[in-house]
C-alpha cells in the first residue's frame, strides 16, 4: 500500500471517528429574520452555524428551526449567575413578532443539538403582552434532541412567558435575564 493511500485512509478515519466536523458550515445572515430562515431552509444542514452580525435587527416574523444547528450573535455575558451581570449588547433583535408566534422555535429530533448563542433580545415598539406559549418555544416529538442557550441577554421583552420546553433536553447557562 503505497503512504499516499495510507494518509488518504487516515484521514477518512480521522474525520468519521470525530463525527465529521470538520463538514460544517458558517453561514453569515444579513440579521434579518427572513434572510435567517431562508439560511435554515435552503443551505444550513444538522451541524452547521448561522450567524447574526453585529447590529440591531427588528424582527416582524419569527424564525422556526427544524435542524440541529448553531444560531450565533456577537453578544457576551460575564457574571451571569450574580448580582453584577453585565451584558455587553452587540447583537441586538428587537421584538415585533405577531404575538401569535414566537420569536424562535425549534423543533429537532434524532439527537440533534439546537443551539441559541450571543444574542440581546429586547422589546420593539409592540406594546402587547404577548405569546403566553413562550417567546422561545424547544420541542422533540422523539424526546432525543438537546437544547443549549447561553451568552444571550433577555432585556425586558414583553412577553407572558420567555422560554417553553416540550420534550426538549437542554441546558441554559450565561444567560442575563
């Protein structure tokens, strides 16, 4: 076996046996929820990220996810967990979502891992109180998949409730509330 095919098998190994990550795919959003759904619906795949830049975006429609991926922000949070948390707002999503929807949901199954990372959500210029089903709304009708939020920053949004789980493992942790 000559060392050229070696390496090529090597590395065939390499990528299978670490679960092919080196096959994900960033994908940069305008920010805006319609160009964040379309990513989802047309491009991303299980594994990859869509980012959301730096900026500030109103959202007048909500983003409904179905595959195991990485939605990520440029906002961070130190100190969450005490009494001086301090967000640093680079990502910022304003709130017009119809309050029959949610802002973000997902539906995932088949171990797959939804991720929701370095995002501020605030208010927009609605002033109903809205979605008593959660803003935020994680489910797995096969009670496989897993949920993580972190890093993000809820600021004030007007909503009944933030966060609705069915069925959905997770884990939120950096989080200012």
């Amino acid at each position: 076996m000559s060392k050229l095919r070696l390496i090529h098998n090597s590395a065939i190994f390499i990528l299978i046996w670490n679960g092919l990550p080196a096959l994900a795919t960033v994908y940069d959003s305008d920010g805006s929820s319609i160009n964040v759904q379309y990513i989802h619906d047309f491009q991303a795949t299980d594994g990859d990220t869509i980012t959301i830049p730096a900026g500030t975006f109103t959202w007048m429609t909500g983003v409904f996810f179905s595959k195991g991926i990485t939605l990520q922000g440029a906002t961070t949070v130190t100190g969450a967990g005490g009494a001086n948390a301090v967000a640093n707002d680079v990502t910022i999503i304003k709130d017009d979502v119809p309050r029959s929807s949610q802002i973000v949901g997902a539906t995932v199954s088949g171990s797959r891992v939804f991720r929701l990372t370095g995002i501020t959500f605030a208010a927009g210029t609605t002033q109903i109180n809205g979605q008593t089903d959660g803003a935020f709304h994680f489910t797995s009708p096969d009670l496989t998949a897993r949920v993580r939020i972190d890093h993000c920053h809820f600021a004030s949004l007007r909503q009944a409730k933030l966060i609705r789980n069915s069925k959905a493992y997770g884990v939120g942790d950096h989080n200012l509330i």
